[in-house]
C-alpha cells in the first residue's frame, strides 16, 4: 500500500483493474472556504487528488470510507464529505486510461496524521473483505 505525501504518485488495485493516485496538495482550509458554517470536529483537510484507471477494464472508484490517525490517535472515521467548488466528484465508474482530479474534504483531530483511503466501490458492498482492504495512505503535512 503506497504512502503518498503532496506531489507523489502511487499505484494499487480494486475492482479487478490498476489504479494510481496523485496527491497534489493537502491544505487546511476554514469552513468558509470548504463551503459550509459548520465547524470541524477537529481540522478540516483537503486533499486534492487525480485518479486514474491504467488497468485494461472499467472499474470504480469511492473516496467515501477514509480514516485518519496520528501518533497518539488511533485510526477514526475522517467524515468525508465529497468534492467542493465546482471540482468532480472522483466517485465514479472510469474506463481504461480515464482520470479525474477532485478535492477530498476530510474531517481530520489535527494537522499531519495519516489519512487512508479504503476500498468502497460498489462490487465491494457484496464483498465485505474489499471493504477492509486500504487502497492507499496520505501523510498529512503539519
């Protein structure tokens, strides 16, 4: 499972295809600039991120089961809540060769941790091990 920091790239598998995933930047932005009034339980994190499908058949991707930890914080449910200001939305089915780049909008105890993105898609709802199986990690700068 790849750990990805801003400007790295990573490949993993789901949904019987190849994947990669590019983190562009992480940032900790105020509700105002995620787009709600509503404060974080902790810090709001964006990830901005490209995925594409390099294998040879449509698969899906979901940015919707993501945890977060940080050294003294075991693993918790980041509450993601999707794509803001007008990016796409990376939920999506995506034949060979197709990429789409999205903000993650995560909920996160504070800066730095790690969030890690796991296998959603829906082949895996009939599949409980997909579901438990992480795809790959982000290490959220300070």
């Amino acid at each position: 499972m790849p750990m990805l920091k801003p400007g790295q790239s990573g490949a993993f598998k789901t949904c019987g295809t190849e994947w990669k995933a590019t983190v562009i930047s992480v940032k900790y932005p105020t509700p105002a600039e995620v787009g709600t009034s509503k404060e974080a339980i902790g810090k709001y994190a964006v990830i901005r991120l490209t995925v594409t499908n390099t294998g040879t058949i449509m698969g899906e991707f979901s940015a919707d089961e993501v945890t977060w930890e940080s050294k003294g914080v075991a693993p918790v449910e980041a509450s993601a809540y999707g794509s803001s200001n007008g990016l796409a939305h990376l939920d999506a089915a995506y034949k060979p060769g197709q990429s789409a780049t999205g903000n993650v909008i995560l909920d996160v105890g504070e800066r730095g941790g790690t969030a890690t993105f796991y296998d959603t898609a829906e082949d895996a709802i009939y599949n409980p091990v997909y579901r438990e199986t992480p795809l790959f990690q982000v290490a959220l700068p300070y």
